[in-house]
C-alpha cells in the first residue's frame, strides 16, 4: 500500500519485471545449500557461502532512490544508513572475502555449474535494467523534475548551501565516512529535506519517471514478460528443492 509521503511504500512500474528480494532470497538459499553440499562432497566440508549483505540502499526498492526522506535517522546520520545496519554490511563484506576452508576454485566451479543446472540464479533482465537506468537519467531531464531541482536548490542557497540538485549535495566528497558523520552533513542534509519536503521534489521525481517507465514498458513487454517467465520457472525449482531437497 502507498503512503503518500513515504517513498519506501512507492512502486516503480519496472518493479513488476524484476526479481523481487523475497524470490531472490529464496533462490540464493537453495543454491547455497546446494553448492555447501556439493564442497563437502568434494571434500571441502568447511567451505561456507558468503552471508548474505543487508541492504544499505534501503528497505525497498524506491527507498532512498530518490535520497533522503526519513527525518529520524537524518537527523542521526545524515546520508548515511543507521549505523548499526552499516556495521553489519561492512562485517559480511570482511567475512564473505575470506574463505577459511582452503578449497580447490576449480572444485567451487564445479559445484557452481551443478547449482546452475537445477536452480538458476535470478537475473534482472537486460531490458528492464535498461529501462530501469535510463528512465531515473531520464527523469532528471523532465521540465517538471528540472523546475522543482531549481527550487530546491534556490531553497538550500538561502541556508548557504550551494548545490544544483539533490544528487550533487548526497554525493558530496565530503560525506563519504560512513562511519564519522560530521556537523555539517547532518546540517546539509537536514536543510536537504526540508527544501524537498516544501517543494515536493521526491514526489514528482518519482511520478516523472514512473510515467517514463510505462511508456517504455509497453515498447518492450514481450520480452520484458519472457524474463519474468525464467525467473519465476527458477524461483518455482528453489522451492520444490528447499522442500523437497532435489
């Protein structure tokens, strides 16, 4: 259900055609069963498969595309996600590089190509990625996304913050810690949302696109239809193997 101020409940159109977290954690689960498996066989029985990453880009797919929305952890983190989630992404990268079993890379393609055999892993087709990158370029080019950027940035210029769009101030070099989120970004981003909110820019941002995504949806709907028939054939095989086990 969308909720009108909260991006993270909003919809993309091309959403419907790419594979969805639940489906891509229940494909991941058992092909990971599959190749542990498949190393023990091999005689690698202490091989495991890298965690899983939390999710620092959001809890859906539009939260955050568009920036910051929530006041709360604005306030605590800037442009940052909540720490504790960043803490936990940072500690699955540092596991998921290091393989303590001292397994055979040629015995892990093996088992891979196994895996990919019986549960395929799930894609986003090359179409609607294509859609998906070129309709958010696209947006920003809008007469309407273009206006509501110039009163956002007239908006940050009387709080003596200089940047043309919302983009320019979350990708500013000088919030890139993560981890040591100074003053000045949580001022910056603070002032951010409020010249969002008054302008309503991540509301129109996100209906300039959706309106993009659709016409070029139905350009490329055949294939756009056949890619989700792969994937849901994948998702249908993961399931009868996590509870069937073959």
């Amino acid at each position: 259900m969308r909720s009108e101020g909260d991006p993270e409940t909003w919809k993309l159109p091309i959403e419907f055609f790419l594979p969805g977290k639940a489906n891509s954690l229940q494909v991941s689960n058992a092909r990971d069963t599959m190749i542990d498996e498949c190393m023990a066989q091999e005689g690698f029985e202490a091989w495991q498969p890298a965690p899983d990453l939390p999710s620092i880009d959001g809890t859906s797919f539009t939260d955050r595309r568009y920036g910051i929305h929530d006041e709360e952890l604005t306030r605590k983190r800037g442009y940052h996600p909540d720490l504790a989630l960043q803490n936990a992404y940072d500690e699955a990268m540092r596991i998921g590089a290091v393989d303590m079993s001292g397994s055979d890379p040629a015995a892990l393609r093996t088992c891979v190509e196994k895996a990919d055999g019986t549960v395929p892993d799930l894609e986003a087709s090359a179409v609607a990625q294509e859609i998906d990158n070129r309709s958010f370029i696209a947006s920003m080019k809008d007469t309407a996304v273009i206006k509501v950027f110039g009163q956002w940035s007239d908006c940050m210029k009387k709080s003596g913050f200089n940047y043309k769009t919302p983009l320019d101030a979350l990708s500013d070099s000088r919030f890139g810690d993560a981890k040591q989120v100074t003053d000045l970004e949580i001022s910056t981003a603070q002032t951010d949302l409020k010249c969002r909110n008054q302008h309503k820019v991540t509301q129109t941002w996100f209906e300039t696109e959706a309106k993009i995504q659709q016409a070029e949806i139905k350009k490329q709907l055949p294939a756009l239809n056949a890619a989700n028939e792969e994937n849901a054939s994948a998702t249908s095989k993961a399931s009868a193997f996590l509870r069937d086990g073959q």
